[in-house]
C-alpha cells in the first residue's frame, strides 16, 4: 500500500496490489474544507500512532489471534514480519529477567558458606551430567558453583606457593656441576705444586696497594661465578695491566679458590686470593653482631627452616611471597655478605676500591670509575627508584623497612630512594673519617639484642639471648641495615654503569642490557642454575672457557 500526496496538498491517491492486479483511490481534499496546517498535523499524528499498531498488532499474533487480525486489510507476509519481531522481543526481555534472576540468586549466596556435606562435581562434564539427572534449583547450582570455583582457587593458589618454595630451594642449592669444580679444585691444591703458588707472585706484592692501580674487591664462595666477574671485567678493560682484583672467599673455598687462579692466571691483571680467616683483623671483638647472628638458632631458622609454617598465606600474595623467600636466602647470613662493611679495615692502604657482587658481568671499561667526583661521599651506587622496571627500580625505603615499628618510623622516610649493592664504588679514605661501622652495628643490636660475657683472660664470648624486635624492624640481609647506615653518604651514579634485575623477570630490554657496563643477575634465577632464564644466561657463559679440563670434567651447564 502507498500512500501519495499530490505538490500542491489538494489530492490523496491510495494504492494498493493485490494478485498482480493495481487498485487507486483518488481523494481530492476541497481548500476550503481542510487547511494544509490541519492536514499536516492530520500526517504526524499518524506517524506518532503507527508504531504502536504495529506493536500491539505482533502482541496480538502472539496470544494466538489469527493471523488476519482487526487490521485485516494487511497482507501475510506483513503479519508474519511482525510475528518473528514480536518474538524477539518477547526472548530478548526473557533473556533479561533471566540475567537479573540469576544475579539476584548469585548475589544471596555470594555470603553463604558451602555447606559441609555438599558433593562437589570434579569437572564441568560431570557437573553437566549431574544437572540433566539431578533437577537442582536456582540456589542450588549456584552454590555447586561457588564451589567449584573456590576450589579451583585454591588449588591454583597453593600450586603457586608451592613453586614459588621449589624454586627459593633450586636457587639456595649448589649445583652439581659446581659442587664438583670445588671438589677437583681443592683436589689438586693438595697435590699440585703449581696450584698452591703464591698470588700473586712476590714481585707484584708492592701492586696489592698501589693507588695507581684499579681495585676490584670480590667477596664469594663460587669458584666459577669468580672467574666470570674477573675474566669479563679483565677483557672489557681498556688497561688490564693496571687492574688488581682482591677475591675474598670463605675456609672452606679457600683452596679451590687458589688453585683455579693459580693454574688460570689472568695476566696482565693481577690476581690475590685470601681467606677470610687469613685476615687478623676478623675477629669476634672486631665484628661481635655478625658473630651472633651467624651463630644463633632463631635467625638460622628464620632462614632455613619451613618457610610456609605459621604462615598465613590467604593473607598473602604470590609476589609478597617471593619477595620474603628472596629476603630469607641463607646467604645473608654468611660472613662473606657482611664483610663489604668492613673494607676500610681490611685494605688499610687503600683510598678508592670497587666493589663487585659474584653474580655480575662486566662488559665495558670501568676505568672511569675511578675518576668520578663523590662530592665528599663514601659511596657511589645506582638508586633504584627511578626506572621503568617496576620489579627492580621502583625501590624505596619502604619495601625493606617496616614502618609500624615505631624505631624505624622515626628515623626513617618510606619515600627516600632506596640503592643498589652489587657495583659500588667506594671512598675509603672518607669512609675512615665516618660512624658508619658503628651506625651498622648499633642498628643489628636493636634487632638482636646480645651481650658481652668474659670467659677467662681477655677471651670474649657473645650470647645472643634474644631477639629484640621479633625480626620485624626489616627483612633481614645485608642491604637494609646499610641504608641506615650509609644514610647521608650515597652519591648517585648514572644507571648505565649498572643495570639490575636479570635474576628476577625474563622481561628484560636487550638492547639496554647490551650497552649497560654491568650487568646483574639479582634475583633467584641466577645464570649458573638451571632455573636461571635461558636468553639471558649467554651473556654470562661467554666468559666460560668449557676447554679447560676441570670445567669440562665437571660437565658444567651441560
């Protein structure tokens, strides 16, 4: 059916098609009788009413009327238009009482408990088979669900915890590989005369503490992670004759140690190995906190024992885990991480030293180093809060301090930036002049309160009685009590002598790590473990020599 109306208003024709055949109706409209305003009008009433027919007429088709309703002068196909279109309607507002019903019931059981005795279904399919022959209602599945989730939650959350303890024990552990290097190095210190040969050689004596030279300080019980800290910054230099590196390893080391720089000497660098109980000046009087610390049950529980009991870890997140797994590796309690507080005592002759961790790799010259103006500071070390790797350089005060205790609260600021170990430059000569040994031992007193108790004459003994602040002042390591202690004294160098974080997340730029002078596997997945991530471990095993016979013998990361 059309509908014309003829340019000058005056006429109407009505047109219809019915079995092929063409029907008009013609109206003429007298001016004088109606107006164009009032026709007008007459149109847009129409159109407003319309659509309202057309609704109530597929309402009307619903409820079972035949389909040549009142409106009897529409044709079929029309009605039947109307019919699917009412029927879509109809489902879509289903559908919407549906959703509200559903989130109606989820919402009342959302504070519910699951009962006790509710049988869970143990996968969607049995769940779907449990409901075609089971009629549940509403409330019901809703809760069989709520269920099934939780579970699933659960599992999901312990499953990660317990990866997270599989892997802070994978990166506690010594490696096969490794432990067997130990073993053949000390071997042969005991039976080859050229393993026990002085280091460095008489001659170079008068090197150990010579100023013109660059000191590199290396504290570590890893004859391999040594080798790599001592062979890249030997090759990366732009004057290796003028390098001196002090490796420091711990008694039971102190053979392999020697052996492997004296069968693989690394001229023109000159190399000296010293144990720690070749230096007279580690005594208990000398350094008693530490003594007590390494020493004492509480704190070598606190970092070898089960780290999940009377843990509360629906409380916890994965990444606050790692982060106190990585805060309880036992290798900060060994002397050998503390003995960086005490390098003006042990190298008395020396004005300006850098200090480098075992898990670094060098790869430019750091010569300039030494030409670095400290303004009068002590150390020269990356922050690291300033940097777009959320995980590394985003360090504050407060993530290593507790705040609530009411000592740190009032002596600290959570948003100070925090610093870097691992590749530090420090003034000896000023560190000399300075509190900071006493700042480092008065603050490991508040923490572990000890006392001094004569035992014959001028013997002392050191019994830490008790834990004063319960281990909650800060995570316990080397790090925290030296940012009390360096506070005042930390000159910021330029990032790019130091890039951190390639033991905590495989998501590292390559192309800034490949310009940075050191790099730093901080973190668990360190490049000697198995754990350690694979795209990364290269820049460190290219300073391997897999031809020498002790690594080779040893099978190391094969």
């Amino acid at each position: 059916m059309q509908l014309r109306l003829s340019p000058s208003m005056r006429s109407i024709t009505i047109s219809s098609s019915s079995n092929g055949f063409v029907d008009l109706m013609k109206i003429k409209v007298a001016a004088r009788h109606i107006s164009y305003r009032t026709l007008f009008h007459t149109i847009l009433i129409l159109a407003f009413l319309l659509p309202f027919v057309f609704i109530l007429t597929a309402l009307v088709t619903l409820e079972g009327v035949n389909k040549c309703s009142s409106f009897g002068g529409w044709d079929q196909g029309f009605s039947a238009g109307l019919m699917i279109q009412g029927r879509k309607l109809v489902v879509m507002l289903w559908q919407q009482r549906l959703v509200r019903d559903f989130y109606k019931i989820f919402n009342q059981v959302s504070s519910e408990e699951i009962p006790d005795g509710l049988k869970l279904p143990d996968s969607f399919s049995q769940l779907v088979s449990e409901m075609k022959s089971n009629k549940y209602n509403a409330k019901d599945f809703a809760l069989i669900l709520k269920g099934m989730m939780e579970r699933s939650e659960r599992e999901i959350r312990e499953s990660k915890f317990a990866e997270l303890m599989n892997k802070h024990f994978a990166a506690s552990a010594i490696p096969k590989g490794i432990h067997c290097l130990s073993l053949r190095l000390t071997d042969e210190y005991s039976s080859n005369a050229h393993a026990r040969k002085q280091l460095p050689s008489p001659e170079l004596l008068p090197v150990l503490s010579d100023n013109s030279y660059y000191h590199f300080i290396l504290a570590t019980d890893n004859i391999l992670a040594a080798s790599v800290v001592v062979t890249s910054a030997i090759q990366s230099s732009l004057k290796p004759y003028k390098i001196v590196f002090h490796v420091i390893t711990d008694k039971k080391t102190y053979a392999g140690m020697h052996s492997w720089f004296a069968l693989n000497p690394v001229s023109p660098a000159v190399v000296e190995v010293k144990g720690v109980h070749q230096f007279d000046w580690l005594t208990r009087e000398n350094v008693p906190v530490l003594e007590a610390v390494e020493n004492h049950n509480g704190i070598r529980n606190y970092y070898h024992g089960n780290h999940i009991a009377g843990a509360n870890l629906s409380d916890t997140t994965p990444r606050t885990f790692a982060s106190k797994l990585q805060a309880r590796s036992p290798k900060y309690i060994s002397l050998l991480n503390h003995l960086r507080i005490y390098l003006p005592e042990l190298f008395p002759n020396l004005d300006k030293v850098v200090f480098l961790d075992d898990d670094v790799v060098i790869q430019r010259d750091l010569s300039p180093l030494w030409e670095i103006d400290l303004g009068g500071k002590v150390n020269g070390a990356v922050e690291t809060c300033k940097g777009d790797d959320e995980w590394v350089m985003s360090k504050r005060l407060r993530n290593y301090f507790n705040f609530s205790h009411p000592l740190i609260a009032k002596n600290l600021n959570p948003d100070e930036c925090a610093w870097a170990y691992g590749m530090n430059v420090f003034d000896l000569h000023v560190w000399r002049k300075t509190g900071i040994r006493d700042t480092y031992h008065t603050w490991l007193k508040e923490l572990c309160h000890y006392e001094d108790v004569v035992v014959g004459e001028g013997e002392l003994v050191f019994s830490l009685h008790n834990l004063k602040s319960n281990l909650t002042m800060w995570k316990l390591g080397t790090l925290p009590p030296a940012l009390i202690a360096f506070k005042g004294y930390v000159h910021p160098i330029d990032p790019s002598w130091h890039m951190l974080g390639l033991g905590y997340q495989n998501k590292t730029n390559i192309e800034r790590l490949k310009k940075a002078a050191v790099i730093h596997y901080n973190g668990q997945s360190k490049p000697w473990l198995e754990i350690g991530f694979e795209h990364l471990r290269p820049f460190w095993t290219k300073y391997i020599n897999y031809s020498n016979d002790f690594i080779r013998n040893c099978h190391i990361l094969e």
